[in-house]
C-alpha cells in the first residue's frame, strides 16, 4: 500500500449526514448575507468574458451573452469569483491540512490510464455546458434551487442524477 492511501486509511472523512447538515448552514447564511445562494458556473462564464475581452473585444462585446459583463470592463470583479476562490483555496487548505493532499487519477476500473483524462475533460465541458443551458450548476441550481424548493432546482437534481446513472451503467457494461 502506497503512502498516500496509508494515509487517507487512517483518517477518517466528515460524517456524511454532519457534512450535510453544515453545507446546508453555510447556504443558509450565504442567502442571509449576501442575498443570493451558492454558485460556479457563473464564474467560468465570466473568466470566458474577460479572456475574450482581452483575446477578440469586437466580438465579446458584440455578443448578446457575454457584452454585458464587459461593459465595465471587469467582468471578474463580481462576487461568484471571489466564491470560486475562496472555495479553492479553502479546499487546498483543508487537504493540506488533513494530509490528503497527492496526484492520483481515480476511475482505473473502467476507463483508466490515458483515456481517464480526457473523458473527464470530456465529462466535465459536457456538464459545464449543461449547466449554462440550464442556467446554474449543481451548486447554484441544485443546492440553491432545491433550498428554495425551485421546481427548476429538483428538476435539474433529478435529471441530474438520473443521465449519471445511465451513463455509469453503460460505460460499466462497456468494458
């Protein structure tokens, strides 16, 4: 055994349902303080705004989508950036600091060495995209929506949910 899974063997994750119970906490203050719920996809939205402000202004100003946010000409000045941040540098920390911190590639069993990259790249810009047409990502739209009991937030968690577990099948019958 490696010394990395020697050391997460050893110590043990939050209490799943304690885990849960403070997300639901840390919601529940971030719309008592700043008025809206959690969120990320918002910020890719705005980091593809600011690089297309400074890679091709005409045609990011121009569009319907992304010229509002360049208007001012910051469009990374917004609270979901300083969120996104906060949230990567907090989990940093907390794996750092909890000894979690190593590079492994996770999913060997069923596609493992060089095609797990890019089928979570793949993953990743397919659930991205999701995420834009549904207007939010599983934290914005999911936890948020479903925190404020938004048919559109129980929609998406179950759609969610549902395409997960289809294509986890398929791709285990796959093999």
């Amino acid at each position: 055994m490696s010394n990395a899974k020697k050391i997460l063997s050893q110590q043990q994750y939050l209490n799943p349902l304690l885990a849960g119970l403070l997300l639901g906490l840390v919601l529940l203050a971030t719309f008592i303080i700043t008025g809206h719920g959690l969120g990320a996809t918002g910020f890719t939205t705005r980091l593809t705004a600011w690089i297309g402000m400074h890679a091709v202004p005409a045609a990011t100003s121009a569009n319907d989508y992304l010229g509002g946010m360049v208007e001012d000409g910051k469009p990374l000045s917004a609270w979901i950036t300083w969120q996104v941040v906060g949230v990567a540098i907090g989990a940093l920390l907390s794996a750092f600091l909890a000894k979690r911190i190593h590079i492994q590639l996770d999913g060997k069993k069923y596609l493992g060495g060089t095609k797990r990259p890019v089928t979570a790249l793949l993953g990743g810009l397919l659930a991205g995209f999701g995420a834009r047409v549904a207007a939010g990502c599983t934290s914005g739209l999911g936890l948020s929506g479903a925190a404020v009991l938004s048919l559109a937030g129980f929609t998406f968690l179950a759609t969610f949910f549902a395409v997960g577990l289809l294509v986890s099948r398929l791709m285990k019958e796959e093999k």
